[in-house]
C-alpha cells in the first residue's frame, strides 16, 4: 500500500477532563475528511460504553476493543487503515511496542492518554512511549476548586494505586495549588487520626512508673535491729572524729607552750 504522508507516533496526555478523547477525534476526524481509512482503538480493560468511546461533551464513536496492541497487527480493519486513534493508552501494557509496530508498517498512530495517576505517578505505557513519539501534545482542564489551568488528577476519595477506570465524578482536574493544599490537608487528618494511637502507648508507658515506685519503699525498709546498728555506726564515727580534733588540738597547744619556753 502506498502512503502519501509519513507515518509518526503522536501523543496527547493531559488530567481527567482535559478534552483527550475530544482532540483524538478531531484528529480521526481530520483524516477521514481527507479520504483517509481511520479505525479507533480502546482497551478492554475500559468497559464504559461498551464498542464505543466518548467525550465529556457526548461525541461518541465506535472503537476496536483488544486486550493488548500487539494484536492490532492481526486484525484485517486494522491493517487496511492509514491512521490508527487509541483511546486510553495508559492501559495497554504493550502501548510502546505495538505503536511502535504499527507505525514501521506504515500507520499515523495518534495515542490519548492520561499523564499520571491521582497520586501523579507515571504510568509506566505512557512514560515508554515518550521516547518513541514523533510529537507530545500536554492538556490542561479547568480545576474544580478555583477554576485556574489544571494539570493534575486526584481521586474524590481516598483511593490509592495506579489503575482504576473512572470518570468525572469520581476523579477531578485540580491546580498545583488546589492538589497540594487537598494532599496536606488529608495527611494532617490522618496523622490527627494516628494521634490516639500514639498517645496511648505513651500513657501506658507511664502507668508503669508506680510499679516501679511501689519497689522503691520495699527496698529503703529495713528490720529494727538494721537500724538500730546503722544508729550505732553512725555514733561511734563521729565519736571517733571528735575524739581525734580533741587530741590534735591538745597536741597543737602543748606545742606552743614549748615555743613560749
């Protein structure tokens, strides 16, 4: 098959509802008008709407679903095709190297894809294929909380890991400044919800102290015949020290008799 334009991997990434899918199909669109043979591409993984994907503003289009892209280079509509649209990359394992497949066949691949996760850690497709597009497109989307330039996602709740398929509702677009103050603020409640923890260990590290000052007059507590001969031990040191000035001060005065003689 003869092409009449170069064959290149172009990648769009931006936050939850910065129009990806939006800019994918404007795209397909674009070369459809052109006379072009598109197909659309989506993970299984992705079972929202079924054969088709869609955009926040209801524009939907019917898409290939496969588990992985490696196997887009044994289906006979995707073979036929000039440019190739995926939707959701991040959730094709094998995105790098089977977008790389495609394009040494001949294709345009134009890839959508979220460029982190709601603790804005990379995936791990998305950070491959960086190294092998011809061309990166970054998307902001408006942030919920104060309307500014959104570059980032974050979960409505208190979910943690890499791979979860959501939509507006449960994810939202956020500014550095919104997402920093939400992250701060979430981990001084936890560390609040720690605090009692924390503390009680601490209190029973000190209700041992009487345990151990209830050892204390056991040991200072003696028998009366004890004490009795500490008392005379007592007596007869400091009957032996003024026993012993008296005799130094008389030896010291006879000594100045002797001198006056």
């Amino acid at each position: 098959m003869e092409h009449t334009f170069c064959p290149t991997i172009d990648l769009i990434i931006g936050p939850m509802g910065s129009g990806k899918t939006t800019e994918l199909l404007r795209r397909i669109e674009l070369y459809a008008v052109a006379r072009k043979n598109v197909v659309l591409i989506k993970p299984r993984l992705d079972t929202r709407m079924g054969v088709h994907i869609g955009t926040h503003g209801f524009q939907t289009a019917t898409a290939i679903v496969l588990e992985k892209l490696s196997d887009a280079c044994h289906n006979h509509v995707i073979e036929a095709c000039d440019v190739v649209g995926i939707d959701e990359g991040q959730f094709f394992p094998d995105l790098a190297s089977g977008s790389e497949e495609l394009a040494q066949s001949g294709k345009k691949v134009i890839i959508a894809g979220l460029s982190g996760t709601s603790e804005r850690n990379g995936f791990s497709p998305i950070m491959e294929i960086i190294a092998k597009c011809d061309s990166i497109t970054m998307l902001t989307a408006v942030c919920v909380i104060c309307g500014r330039a959104a570059s980032f996602t974050a979960h409505q709740g208190t979910m943690k890991g890499t791979v979860k398929i959501g939509d507006i509702g449960e994810y939202m677009p956020m500014c550095r400044y919104c997402f920093m103050e939400r992250y701060e603020r979430q981990k001084a409640e936890k560390e609040m919800l720690a605090a009692p923890d924390h503390l009680h260990e601490s209190s029973d590290h000190l209700y041992k102290s009487p345990d151990h000052l209830r050892e204390s007059p056991d040991h200072l507590y003696k028998s009366p015949e004890e004490m009795l001969a500490a008392s005379d031990r007592l007596h007869e040191s400091r009957d032996a020290e003024e026993e012993a000035a008296n005799l130094a001060l008389d030896a010291f005065i006879l000594e100045g008799m002797k001198t006056d003689s």
